[in-house]
C-alpha cells in the first residue's frame, strides 16, 4: 500500500510507467527499477522491454520511430498532464497500467481500503480543486454496482469506475476498487486500453478467477467496449467534436421526434446522466420518458451553464464551498448533488431562505421537476437580469394559458419573460404551441435535456451546436 507521503513518489511512478508504455521508447531499465517492488508492475515493465527493441537493429522500427516522433511528443504531453493533477487516493495501491495501441489513452487499476462512498467524496472535493471539470459527479447507489464519474481538463476527459471488491454482502472486505480511463476528448475510448476481463471482484474459488460466470456482473470496461463498438444510430457523433457518454446511451431512439436534434447536441456535451431510479444499474438507459427528479436536473443545470460559458467567467455558476451554511435543511454537504443545489441557491436561482422566500427549507431533491420548477430556475440564466413584474392578466393575454390563475409568482414572471424570448423560448421548444401551461405536471428527463439546449435572450445567446462547432475548432 502506498502511504500519504509517498504522494510525489506515486506520481512519479505512474508518469515514469504512462511516458513508457505510450511513447514505446523509455527505459525499461529504469522502469523495472521503479516499479521492482510491485511484481505486476514489473511484469508489465518487463513486457515493454520486449516491445522496444534498438531502433538501429531493427530498420522498421527506426523509421516507425523517426515517423512517429511528432505525436509521441504530443502524448507524452497528455501523460504529463494528466499525473501532474490527477489527485490520488491517499494509501491506494497501483495495480495495473494499460496504454492504446496508438498511444494516447490509458487505464489505471487501483485499490483502495475504504468503501465507494469515502473513495467517491475524496474525488468530489480533489478533482475540482485540481481544476478537473466534474461533468458527472459520483452517485453512490448500494443497489448499483458500478459508480461513474466524468471529469475533463484542457483537451483530456476522464472517466472514474467504482466497485467495491467484495461481491459477498458478509465479507469483513470493504475496499474499493478504481478503473480510470482517460483519453483526448476528441476520440472515442480505444478498445485496446481497456484491459479485457478486467473484473474488479474477486471470485471466491481461485480454479474460477480465469473463466468468470455467466451471470457475474459485467465489468465496466467491457460494457463500454460494446457500446463504443456499437453507438446508438441516433446518437452518432462528429468524431472531431467533444466525446461524450451520448454513444453509452442504448435508447435514444425512444426521445420524441420533436426533441431527438436538440437533445443530441445536449448529449454529446457529456451533460447528461444515466438513469438510476427503480433499480436501474444499467449505464446505457437513459430513459428519456421517465421524471427528472428536482436533484438531477440542478446537476445538469449547472453543468451545462458552466459548460457553455467555460471561457466566459462573469456568467459561471461558481461552486459553492462545503462549509456553507447549508441553503436547504433536506440537503447537507455529503449529498451528492449539494454542490449544484447549494450553488445555485446562492446564486439566487433557486428560492430558498436564502433569498426573499424564507419559508423554503426544504428542497425535495428527489421529487419530480415541474413545469414551474424549470421555468423558474432556467429563465433567469437566459435573460441574465431581473425577471419583469407580471401579473396573471399578463400571462393570459400573451402565452394564452387558460389555467393561468394556478400559477405561483416566481414561475408567472419566469413565464413573462420567457415570452419575451420568441422562439428560442423554454416554453415553445419543450412543449410547442399549448394553451395549457399545467405548471404541476412533472418534467421528463428529455424535456429537461432540451432545455438545456439554448442558453440566451433576444438573439444574444449560445446552443449546444455553437459550442460543439467551437470545440471542433479548436481541435482542428
């Protein structure tokens, strides 16, 4: 087990083992020097020996070498990057590195001591503080076997997997076990830096451990090589624009055909989450027709505003600090979605005692997202001022709404507002033309995906296309 103080050691095995196994021309000496305790290690050092002959002795591998020099240098880059401010678990031990075939992507296998939940908070709090972007945060289910979080930084997107060792429930091993995959976000996850078979569990007879059961759960790692082999047709992505889970996703098909272009867009951001009410451990669902719940749209809502607007400080949902005091009594800190709740809160985006409504203590993260509850907290991030004065008489003669005497105030200025937005409006992308507002019927999970497609007001905005396109640009 590596110890605290070891930290600058650790990093300096793993950017030694990484720089190694990518670029094909490193020490191997040095290599198994470094890594000469860990007999995996030093088996895998081993194996590059093999693999990275003199280039004088073997004319191929010289003019390979020579033709090749510009993009090992670009990946040793990424490799840099990458363990330079990546955070690592304090006492983890390193049990596996993988490398790509073309040398700019990898996997980490690593295990720690404490369970999924310690594991998940420590990312949390250490991969934004190392300025990772954290996309999709952790969201610890003990029905779900697999818990997966995304982060980006610069032109790197990283995906964290955790599964606790231990399948038996009676079992005294409550150590977890940690996949890390990352990749340039401008290409998908290269099968061949996914170690096959890796199974993070232990089978309890070793004469199994080489031919897992059936019924076992699937590995993470082969999931994601089935899905990266077999991306849904409706979610089919510019290879040149921001990678995303879009291609995790098995039921896109299902979306409304009035919704399927923007939510697209939306999905290839990364934004978006899989769907894990009722039992769902299923990473592929992401269930476009079933309620959003009030916790998961704030996460997305945040994420998409300080996606679209990475380059523009001034209109940044900034992170609220864990020491806060806490905006609603129902979501403490070790909430997984308290930053986003919490931050938005102090904002002012959502009523809370923190704003003029007092009498909000409570948040319901898990209760269905209305149709009022959108309105109210995305209108504001669109017309980035104060929300006009309305009345129900207002409502009525400009949206039509006949049951506009049953909406509530916050929602009835949002509503006024959004009108004012013509067709970019929240209103007539999510539900087209409708004399009913029905400002209590829940939300499902792709109409809050289309909502998130255009952020703006009057023409002075940004879509999800604009900022793929501008990705795209940049890479090229």
């Amino acid at each position: 087990m590596f110890k605290q103080s070891d930290r600058l050691a650790i990093k300096g095995i793993i950017l030694t083992s990484l720089l190694t196994l990518l670029s094909g021309c490193g020490n191997s000496a040095a290599l198994q020097d470094l890594v000469g305790a860990d007999p995996l290690l030093k088996k895998k050092a081993q194996e590059v020996s093999l693999q990275t002959q003199d280039p004088a002795a073997n004319p191929q591998a010289k003019t390979s070498a020579s033709s090749n020099n510009r993009d090992r240098n670009a990946n040793n880059n990424l490799a840099l990057n990458f363990t330079q401010t990546f955070p690592i678990y304090p006492q983890a031990e390193l049990l596996d590195v993988k490398s790509s075939k073309n040398k700019n992507s990898g996997t980490m296998l690593w295990k720690m001591k404490d369970n999924r939940q310690a594991v998940a908070d420590y990312y949390l709090a250490e991969l934004p503080a190392n300025d990772w972007d954290l996309i999709k945060p952790f969201t610890i289910n003990p029905q779900q076997k697999i818990a997966r979080a995304i982060a980006i930084k610069d032109n790197l997107r990283v995906e964290l997997s955790l599964l606790e060792s231990a399948n038996n429930p009676e079992s005294q091993d409550k150590s977890t076990r940690m996949s890390v995959v990352y990749h340039p976000l401008d290409q998908d996850i290269p099968q061949s830096s996914i170690s096959q078979g890796d199974n993070f569990s232990k089978p309890s007879n070793p004469q199994t451990a080489k031919q897992p059961a059936k019924n076992q759960t699937q590995s993470l790692s082969e999931k994601t090589q089935q899905n990266t082999a077999q991306p849904n047709s409706t979610a089919t992505l510019n290879k040149n624009t921001y990678n995303s889970s879009a291609p995790d996703f098995t039921d896109l098909d299902q979306i409304p055909p009035q919704l399927e272009q923007p939510i697209e867009s939306v999905a290839a951001l990364g934004i978006l989450t899989p769907y894990t009410k009722q039992a769902n451990v299923d990473l592929a669902k992401f269930a476009p027709n079933q309620v959003i719940t009030r916790g998961e749209y704030a996460r997305w809502l945040m994420a998409a505003n300080n996606r679209y607007y990475a380059d523009n400080p001034g209109k940044k949902i900034y992170r609220a600090n864990k020491t806060s005091q806490p905006a609603f009594n129902d979501v403490n800190p070790n909430d997984p979605d308290f930053e986003a709740i919490q931050s938005l809160a102090e904002a002012g985006l959502i009523p809370s005692r923190l704003t003029e409504d007092s009498t909000n203590l409570l948040f319901r993260p898990d209760a269905p997202l209305t149709r009022a509850d959108l309105i109210t907290w995305k209108v504001p991030l669109d017309t980035r001022k104060s929300l006009p004065k309305a009345s129900i008489q207002a409502i009525e003669e400009s949206w039509g709404f006949q049951d506009a005497a049953d909406i509530d105030s916050s929602a009835t200025r949002a509503l006024y507002a959004d009108f004012q937005n013509g067709d970019r409006s929240n209103v007539r992308r999510m539900f087209g033309y409708t004399t009913l507002f029905q400002p209590k019927k829940p939300i499902t999970r792709a109409e809050a995906a289309a909502s998130l497609w255009y952020f703006g007001f009057q023409g002075d905005g940004i879509s999800a296309k604009e900022v793929l396109e501008s990705a795209a640009k940049m890479k090229s």
